[in-house]
C-alpha cells in the first residue's frame, strides 16, 4: 500500500453499501474494512491505470461513481504528471439517497457526502451531479469511467450515446461489463470497440474501449 485515506464519519455507511466486495471484513472490525477499503481502491488503481491517458490534466466522467474513492488516486496520478495543472473529476450518481442498495438498483449515493470524502483526501476540483442531469460535463472528455455500475447494473444503452457525445475520438473508456449479458455487449460493440481486457472476474470483465472510426 502507498497511501492512507481518511474516511469521515458519514461516509462509511456509503463506502459499506457501494464497495461490497469487502463487505465480509466488516465482521472484523473497522480497522480491518478499512484496510480492505484501501486494498480494493489500490487493486482497481492498478488495473486501470496502463489504461489511462498519458497526459494531464485530464477531464473524468464517472459514471455511477459513489462516493469516487478512485479518484483519490487519479488525482494523485495526473498531478504528478502535470504538477499545478489539476485534473477535473465529474461524477455522476444519486444524491441524498440513503445508504442501503436496492433490489431495484436505483442510486444509493450522496453528493454532499461525495465532496466531503473526496475534499478531505485532497481531490478538489469535483463536479458531482445526479442521474439525468449529464449535460454538466463540458465535451471533450478525455477518460469515461464506470466501475461496477454503469454496463454492471445498468445497461450500456442508458447512457451509451450521451457518453459518446461527451468523448472524443481519442477518449478511454473503462468499464466493468457484466458476464452473462450478450446483448450489453451487442450494444456497446455497435459504438465501441475493446482495446484490452484489464480484468476478468466471474461476474465482470474490467474493459478498455476506444470509439469506433466514423
Ligand atoms: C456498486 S456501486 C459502485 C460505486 C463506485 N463506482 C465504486 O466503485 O465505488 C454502484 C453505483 O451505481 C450507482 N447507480 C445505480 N443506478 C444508477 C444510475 N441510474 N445512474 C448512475 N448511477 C447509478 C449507485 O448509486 C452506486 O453508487
């Protein structure tokens, strides 16, 4: 592990509910989830970033973010390369929701709580917006982003063509595509076309997409 994460208060029950592959640690206490929290976020950091842009700063979609942990390391990342030239960060999912999912997977998130999380682990330049509301994102997004929500609970045709519009013809796309699902992936190959396989697990393949040529 390279870094710690502060984790306020009003954030876990949020963390708990969206990063539910730890939730067996839970029963061993704080300290243990908490580490299994970092563990997780270093595990997606590393998978995705032979993905990610070469350049800085770069203009993120997220889509179905949460509270966007994954963006702590980001933001670490592109500030590194393109040191007082940050990144901005535009998530995409519920606000003021309570924490607990859903059978329907409708949004389990909270914009305030978002900020808050992401403010006191140093990522600042955060545009959080709920559901419907995607025209806040400027076009020419360099990165689209969606882990284990977006073509993992929703279908890729709900946001494929506004994702599209958002892009540019060099844009990466990484997505957790869930198994099973043929016609998600007939979908997403009528606009998109896979780059690499960055991981794949029973339920999901972690996937790198480009846009396909006109
Ligand atoms: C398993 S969590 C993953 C959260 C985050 N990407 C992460 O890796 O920590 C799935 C997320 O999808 C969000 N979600 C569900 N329906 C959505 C929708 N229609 N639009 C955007 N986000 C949605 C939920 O609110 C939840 O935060």
């Amino acid at each position: 592990m390279t870094r710690d994460i502060v984790i306020p208060e009003a954030a876990r029950p949020y963390l708990e509910a969206q990063r539910g592959a730890i939730s067996d640690k839970l029963a061993e206490g704080h300290g243990a989830w908490a580490a299994a929290l970092l563990q997780s976020y270093e595990d997606d950091f590393a998978q995705i970033k032979p993905a990610l842009p070469d350049y800085a700063p770069v203009n993120v979609l997220d889509i179905g973010s949460g509270l966007g942990g994954i963006h702590i390391w980001l933001d670490d990342y592109f500030r590194t390369m393109a040191p007082g030239h940050p990144s901005t960060f535009n998530l995409l999912d519920g606000d003021n929701d309570p924490p607990t999912p859903n059978k329907n997977w409708m949004t389990h998130s909270n914009r305030g709580v978002a900020l808050s999380f992401l403010e006191a682990n140093g990522v600042h330049r955060v545009n959080y917006r709920r559901p419907g509301n995607i025209g806040f994102v400027p076009r020419g997004v360099d990165l689209v982003l969606s882990l284990q929500a977006w073509c993992f609970h929703l279908e890729p045709r709900f946001y494929l063509d506004q994702a599209l519009y958002l892009s540019q013809p060099d844009t990466v796309f990484v997505m957790d595509v869930r198994a099973g699902r043929p016609e998600w992936n007939e979908q997403l190959a009528s606009k998109l076309e896979i780059v690499k396989v960055l991981a794949h697990k029973p339920k999901y393949r972690r996937i790198q997409f480009r846009r396909k040529p006109a």
